[in-house]
C-alpha cells in the first residue's frame, strides 16, 4: 500500500483563535487541504480539536470531528514512540503536524517527527502559514540575508551572558543577525541582560504578539533600550510571546 503524505499545518499565533484570524492568516488551499486529512499528529489535542471546529466553519470536514485520529507529540513524548505516530501514514492516511502556534517543526517538538518521515520515505509537503520568527526578521530591519536561530538562552545568569557575548561576537563576525526566543515571564530579564551584556551601539529588535492587535515590533540600539529601561519604560511584553533579534555593528 502506497504511503499517505504528512502535511506540516500551520497554525494562528499567540492567544488570537478566532475565526477571523484563521481566515486572514491560514491561505484558503491551507484551510481545504486541513478539512480533508484523515489524521493529525498535534501538541495538545484540546487546543488542536479547537483549530478544526475553526476549519470546518469555513472548510466542511472529510470526516466528524470525533472519528479523525489525533496523536500527540510534545516536549514530554518518549522519543521512542515516534514510528508509532507514523503507522497510520504508512498505512496510507494522509496526515497533518500542528503546532501550537504558527508553523510547525521550527522551535517545535514536531521536527524529530519530519526527519524519521524522510527516513520512511514519507512524502512531507509544508504549507504556507504564520512564521513569528520570520514576521519578525523581516520588519526588525536587521540583516536578513544571514541569520541564525538559537532557541532558548540558559537561565543561569553568568551562562546567560557568556552566551549572549557569544552571540554578539559571532554577529559582529559575520554581520549575522542573531535570533532567540525565551519562556514569557522570562521577557523583563531577557532584555535587561541584553543591555548589560551587548555593546552599546549593537541593534536590538523585541517583537511581541506578531500578527496579534496589540503587536509591537520596535528595534533601537542597546544604549537607547538602557536609557528606557532607566525610565521604565519597558515594551508590553509581560507574559507574551516575543522575538528577540540582534546584529552588532
């Protein structure tokens, strides 16, 4: 039996999962190619369960709602398990990976996934969708033609900074821009280490809530965050998620 294909579905991001952020933000062909899956591989089934109802007001199911097979795959799934997700692929269901939010397999549990579907010989086809990472590199006006992600800084305060003075001399290097995310509490910390850690006239973007209402994109150079965190004037970034980007001149 011929091997179904595994389709990378993007989500909407941050909180904002209204019907009239799908529409604006997932393309229509994205939208009918999701209605018609057989089975879908998901962080959290609740949340992606909700996603669909969205889909089928505007896109009718293939199939109810309770009969699609649904998986989870998230940061607590034993590794091991991985070609058991694939089983129902191989046996010919064309499926969907979600993520939680925008495009799945980037900063997501869901890439380990994609490569054992190409060992497989799955056919793995991405759809186009919201990618905060992305939204956020082009409006920062940092260098977009080299950029490299590093996920999550370390927590540990000195580690942090040495690896942030890493970064930013691999940036100065190569005229790289450099891109993390951190844990939403986290943000305030984040940003003041930044600014006791980088050189004064290295660049800093914080985009927050991309594609969300209250989205802000702001990039100035490190001396001029210092003299707003001085005033506290911090960006409203409290418990959102946020992009931090930088290239050291």
């Amino acid at each position: 039996m011929k091997a179904g294909i595994l389709y990378l579905v993007p989500n909407t991001l941050g909180d904002d999962r209204s019907i009239t952020a799908l529409s604006s933000l997932i393309p229509e062909s994205v939208g009918k190619i999701t209605a018609a899956l057989d089975y879908f591989i998901v962080e959290n089934a609740k949340s992606a369960r909700a996603h669909l109802k969205r889909v089928a007001e505007i896109y009718p199911l293939k199939h109810p709602l309770q009969q699609i097979g649904m998986a989870e795959l998230n940061v607590r799934t034993d590794r091991k398990t991985l070609p058991d997700l694939l089983d129902p692929i191989l046996a010919g269901k064309n499926a969907g990976l979600i993520s939680e939010a925008g495009v799945p397999a980037v900063a997501d549990p869901g890439a380990d996934l994609v490569r054992l579907a190409h060992e497989k010989g799955i056919v793995v086809k991405p759809l186009v969708g919201p990618s905060s990472l992305l939204l956020a590199l082009m409006a920062s006006g940092l260098n977009g033609q080299s950029f490299a992600f590093n996920g999550y800084l370390p927590t540990d305060p000195e580690q942090r900074q040495h690896r942030i003075r890493s970064l930013e001399k691999r940036s100065r290097h190569d005229r790289q821009t450099q891109m993390f995310i951190e844990t939403p509490y986290r943000n305030e910390a984040l940003l003041k280490a930044l600014c006791d850690s980088c050189h004064p006239d290295t660049r800093l973007c914080v985009a927050t809530h991309i594609t969300l209402s209250d989205e802000s994109v702001e990039t100035f150079s490190i001396s001029f965050w210092k003299k707003r965190l001085e005033k506290g004037q911090l960006p409203d970034f409290q418990r959102k998620p946020t992009v931090f980007l930088f290239l050291a001149t």
